[in-house]
C-alpha cells in the first residue's frame, strides 16, 4: 500500500502478546473516531470506531479507548497475531452529517512468530 | 466479494494525458467518498457523494479533477493533464447514511495507485 513511510512510528511484539497503539488526534469537536488497519497494497480496512460519547468500546480481539480531555486514543490488540501486522491509523471526523476523516500518522505494528 | 470495487487497480500514464477511474460502492451504501493517498502519506479526503449529489469537495481536488455519481451508484474520478504530483493511491469508499444523522463506518477499496511518468 502506500502507507511505507520511512518514518512511521514501529511497534515490535510477540505473537500473543497483547498490543496498544496511541494516537494523538486534534479537534476538539471531533464526534466520531475509528481505527483502520492497512495492508500494503491494500486500502484502509475498518478495524473499530467510537462516538465521542463513549469512552471505551470492545470488538473481537480489540479496544478502543477515547480521552477527550487530552484528545488521545488507543487501540489494544489482544492476543496479537502474525496477521495482525500492518500500518494502523486512527480517523477523527471533521465532517458535519458526513465523513470527512482525517487521519493520523499511523503506526506500523511488526508481530513476530 | 461485496466490498467495495475499484478499477484499475494500476494505472501508468505519461504526463499531461487523461486518466479515469472507477468506484463501485457495496451496493446499498448511499455515501461514496474519494481519498487520494500518496507514497509515505496518510489518506486524504477529495470529495464526496449522496447519492448522485457532490456535495462536498476539498481544496486538493482541483480544476483538473473531475468526479461524478451519475446514477447514485459507481462513481468515475477522471484528472486531465496529468502531472508527476498526481501519482499516488486514489481510494474510494462508500458508508451508509443512517437515520438518525449518522453513518455507517467507512468502508474503503483497495484503491487505483496511479504513476505519471
């Protein structure tokens, strides 16, 4: 894909380790936030999202956790996997009634067998 | 496969020539969104579609970028006189407009990664 950025924040773990990769987002009156997994050669794949109304939101395997008071985000990977390895982004929405997603610089999440 | 459908997935084109591409949406998403994402980058929003309405655009999509929905369903994003900056991924996605306001999350495809030489 294209997110092969040189300079992109690298988090190295274990298979069956769990993982947390942050993210600093910067609107304020941001309302909806998700985490994307990207692949190389691939587009972005939903993950998990939140509203601004939550604070903490579980899927399979993941966490989502919000911090509007220091505007930060989390991602837990739990159990992470050989195949969980990618570029991860986290999206605020800056649209209003539709999604203009701004995106974070991403984290590449290496996970060795 | 019911994601969302993107053609060409490569595209080379020599610099100054027009180049189109296509989007086909999952078929009951009423949104339909263009990113461009180039090489090291993060996506970035280009405009977006309800149904066959643009309805938004962003400053990055200029007089050369051209994109329609003529039936509210795929969608053709065409850039005349290609330049060596327009090279990178364009990436379409599509959500759902609920009813109470909200959308669906954002469901991407795999992208046209255009090069201009």
């Amino acid at each position: 894909g294209e997110s092969v950025g040189l300079h992109l924040p690298t988090l190295s773990v274990q298979e069956g380790d769990n993982s947390i990769i942050n993210c600093a987002y910067s609107n304020s009156a941001s309302d909806y936030f998700i985490w994307y997994k990207q692949e190389s050669g691939k587009g972005p794949q939903f993950i998990i999202d939140i509203r601004s109304n939550m604070d903490k939101r579980q899927g399979q395997r993941v966490t989502v956790l919000l911090n509007k008071t220091v505007k930060h985000l989390s991602l837990q990977i739990a159990a992470t996997q050989p195949g969980d390895s990618a570029v991860y982004f986290c999206a605020e929405n800056w649209g209003t009634g539709f999604q203009k997603l701004v995106f974070g610089t991403g984290t590449r999440l290496l996970v060795s067998p | 496969d019911t994601g969302v459908s993107q053609n060409p997935r490569h595209k080379i084109t020599k610099r100054g020539q027009n180049v189109t591409f296509r989007c086909d949406p999952i078929s009951e998403h009423n949104r339909l969104y263009w990113y461009r994402q180039t090489l090291g980058q993060v996506p970035e929003f280009l405009t977006y579609f309800q149904n066959e309405a643009q309805l938004e655009k962003s400053r990055l999509l200029s007089d050369r970028f051209s994109a329609e929905r003529p039936k509210g369903s795929f969608s053709t994003l065409e850039i005349q006189r290609t330049e060596q900056g327009d090279s990178a991924m364009y990436l379409c996605a599509s959500s759902l407009a609920l009813g109470t306001g909200g959308n669906s999350p954002l469901h991407f495809g795999n992208g046209t990664r255009l090069t201009v030489t």
